[in-house]
C-alpha cells in the first residue's frame, strides 16, 4: 500500500481497502514549476546560493508529482452472490490545491478469469444519475460505481482484472443461487450514492461495515482460495526429481496432478459431482548410471476421489479437518512375472494440529482395502505393504517441511519408512528462486511395487517443485 499525501481513503457503508501501484492513478495535470524557472534556479539566479538553487530545484520537480489527482480502485467484498450484480468501484480524489477536473466513463471493462479459461471480458455500466464530468475541489472524494450481472458461465473463484488500470486484481467466491433469486441486471446497481464525499468518514457508517456478513450457505467455512482458485488441474501429490546410491545409483522422480471435474454453483457445495476428481500419479525409479540407463521400475496411479478441503470440524486438537475417499489402481505396465498391479478402495482424512499457515503438525491416514480379484500377480503384497500409508508432517509453509510416511505390513516386521525434507530455494538464494531443495531416505520392503517383497535402503538428494 503507498502512503499519498492528503485525507486518508473514505470507508463507509463496508470495508474498503484501496490497493495503490505506481501506475494505479489517471493523472490530472497541474500547473508546477516551468522548464525556465528550473534553468534559472539551475544558474542560482537572483543572487541564491547554488545549494539552495539545487534544493529548491528538486522540491519543485516532486511537488507536481505529488500534488496530482487521482482515480484508485477500491477492494470488493471478498463474496458474492449472483442476487447482487458484479460491482466495481472508483475512488476519485481531490489531491490538488486547485479543484480536479475528471471525464466519467459511461462504461468500464474488465477481465473475469475462474482459472481453467482465458479472461474473459465483462462490460460494466456507470451507475444512473452519475455525471459525465466531474471537479471535485481540494480533499475532497468521490466514489462512483460500475455494475453488470454476472455472467452465466462465472462461478466458484473469480479474478477480477480492471482493464487500463495498473492495480492488483482481486479475487471474489461467487455462489449462484437459484433460478427464482432476483439478479440485477447492468445499469441497475443496487446502490447509487451520488454525493462528494467529506474528507472525515462517518465513524458510524465505518463501523457498520466491520459487521460479520451473513453466508447463504450458513455457517460452513469457505474453501480455501489458494486451494481452489488455481484452476481445473491442480497440484496432487509431491513433485520432485532426486538422485542417490546405495550399491546402485537410483535416482527417484515422481509427477502429480489432480483434475476437478465440475466447479460448483456454490464453493461451500458438499455435493458428489461438485467435489469429484480425477488424480494421476507417477513415480519412477531409474538406473540413470546403468547401461543404457534403463529405468527400474515405473508406477502409474490413476485415482477417482470425491474430496473437501475443509470440511468445517474443528476440536481444541486440530484447527482444519480435510476428507477423501475413492479408487485407486497401481502398476507398472509390465508382463509375465514381473508385472505388478493392485486395486483399491480408501478413505484418508486429514487434519491440521496448529495453524496451517505458520509452523504445525499434519496427520493424514491413508486406509485402504485391496479388490481381491486384482491381486493374482502380487496375492502375498498386503504383508510388506499393510493397509494403511500414515503420513505425518511438520513444517511451516514458508520454511522447511519434514514428510513422514509409514507403511507396517502384516507379516512380522514388514513395513517401509519413506522420509522427505524440503526447504524453499527462495531462503538460500532469494526470492527469484522457486522450487525446494530435496532431501529424502528410504528404509524397508516396496520402494517400488516391482520390490513389494524386497528390502532395502537408500539416501536421494534432488529439487521438488511442489511439496
């Protein structure tokens, strides 16, 4: 946020916060000082020290600068229903000595993009009764609004990017209601307040806006936007390439994606074909130093899942809850006796001890059954493999993250211990840097599910794009 000289932004009626960039205002010219008056104070004329000359000099060309008027955006609530129209707002300021003059658009484009669709460009139109000009004299404000039903394709997370504004877009949770719900339409904005508005806000209006916001959802929490707005294909499992050896050099690299079929009306739905996915995984264990460099073994994991990111539970244990449950296959692709494959079903809730956003504990049990049917090439593989994966990982998001999952079959001591440590590149080598430095051990039987029944150990160094 950049501090501007003159009255502090108006907030009345919500909570408006003004996001600025160099390149956020349309600029009204001002009168300042002369390209002649700058040469002479150059020279020191008038008998000025040349100090003081070069002084006065760089006062006169920041003030113009600084003394300009100014057109911002301000912040939309951060949800949105389609009773209400899609609503932008500008914030004109009189920030000269003089008044500002200002030419009112009739009408304001911007972009909408949900995140698996290029932008998509929405027209806005200025509220009734608002005027083509305006002059608003020194410290004074202005606020006039742009509004346009939503579209019918806009739904879940929106970006919303005003176009010949440098500003930062915003992102909004819009949820559609139903057919009989009244939505307003462009040209037809809720609200239409007209009038300058006073340097001192009304403290009264501003408290209002601090009041909790009823949901047409009820009381359930709304889905994370850094879990949702990122598009239809997303992150699944971690992503990274590693190298090592022990009596063989193995390097280890594994690909993930998930894919959402179907953004719901509401991002609160709980609803099956609203929260379902498609998951893909692929993790490979390759002889990089081998003749020929041939890769050991290959696992394809394609998965069907219904899953919520946050289903609402909380205790004085953990502060979030997450749920899924699907099917799951496995195998390498190979034939004859060395070809590999099992069937599964599974549920893993999750839950987060701590806050999710600094240092915390994760626990996340994996437990699944296996299809009998599925099992004739590997009928004996739930005794190194067990049914259970517990994952458990402790780490902040900004910094290092150690990665736990155990195995433990039902024979013996069978079982696996599979441990990764990650860490930004951006706290090594700045924040230009993306990625995380990757540290793994593997001890025990099924590094690959060609080795269900084999044991062994091995130490990986490598880059994770994804954790």
């Amino acid at each position: 946020m950049r501090n501007l000289p003159g009255p502090a932004p108006y907030r009345a009626g919500r909570l408006d916060i003004e996001f600025l960039s160099p390149r956020s205002f349309i600029r009204v010219p001002s009168t300042g000082a002369t390209l002649e008056s700058m040469r002479s104070l150059k020279r020191g004329g008038h008998g000025v020290p040349r100090v003081v000359a070069m002084s006065a000099l760089s006062i006169a060309l920041a003030c113009p600068a600084l003394s300009h008027a100014t057109v911002s955006i301000l912040q939309p609530p951060r949800e949105a229903t389609t009773q209400q129209p899609l609503e932008v707002t500008l914030m004109y300021s009189g920030d000269q000595q003089t008044p500002s003059d200002f030419e009112i658009p009739s009408q304001l484009t911007v972009t909408l993009t949900n995140g698996d669709a290029p932008p998509k460009p929405v027209v806005l139109t200025r509220e009734p009764g608002a005027p083509d000009h305006l002059t608003l004299p020194a410290g004074q404000f202005r606020k006039i609004r742009f509004s346009a039903a939503w579209p019918d394709w806009a739904r879940g997370f929106l970006k919303i990017d005003v176009v010949g504004l440098d500003v930062s877009p915003v992102i909004v949770a819009l949820t559609r209601t139903g057919p009989g719900a009244a939505v307003a339409t462009a040209g037809q904005p809720a609200a239409t307040s007209q009038t300058s508005l006073p340097a001192q806000p009304d403290q009264s209006a501003v408290q209002a806006s601090t009041q909790p916001v009823s949901t047409a959802s009820g009381n359930r929490p709304l889905p994370g936007m850094d879990n949702l707005f990122m598009s239809r294909f997303s992150i699944f499992e971690p992503i990274y390439f590693a190298d090592g050896s022990n009596g063989r050099n193995m390097a280890r690299f594994q690909f993930s994606l998930k894919f959402r079929v179907a953004i719901p009306d509401d991002p609160r739905s709980r609803g099956l074909f609203d929260n379902l996915y498609f998951g893909y995984t692929q993790t490979s264990v390759w002889d990089i130093r081998g003749d020929q460099s041939p890769f050991h073994d290959t696992a394809y994991q394609p998965q069907v899942f219904y899953s919520i990111p946050d289903t609402g539970w909380t205790s004085p244990i953990f502060k979030q809850m997450s749920a899924m449950a699907g099917l799951g296959h496995e195998s390498n692709g190979r034939d004859g006796d060395e070809s590999r494959s099992i069937d599964i079903v599974f549920v893993r809730p999750t839950w987060e001890i701590g806050d999710p956003q600094t240092t915390h504990l994760t626990i996340s049990p994996k437990v699944y059954y296996y299809f009998p049917s599925r099992k004739e090439d590997n009928p004996d593989i739930a005794d190194y493999r067990g049914y259970v994966d517990l994952l458990i990982k402790y780490g902040n998001p900004n910094g290092w993250e150690l990665a736990t999952t155990l195995r433990k079959g039902t024979k013996s001591w069978y079982g696996s211990i599979d441990t990764q440590l990650t860490y930004p590149l951006a706290r090594i080598f700045g924040n230009k840097w993306g990625g995380y430095l990757w540290l793994g051990y593997f001890n025990g039987f099924g590094e690959t599910i060609l080795d269900y029944n084999k044991k062994h150990w091995i130490a990986r160094i490598g880059l994770s794009l994804a954790r």
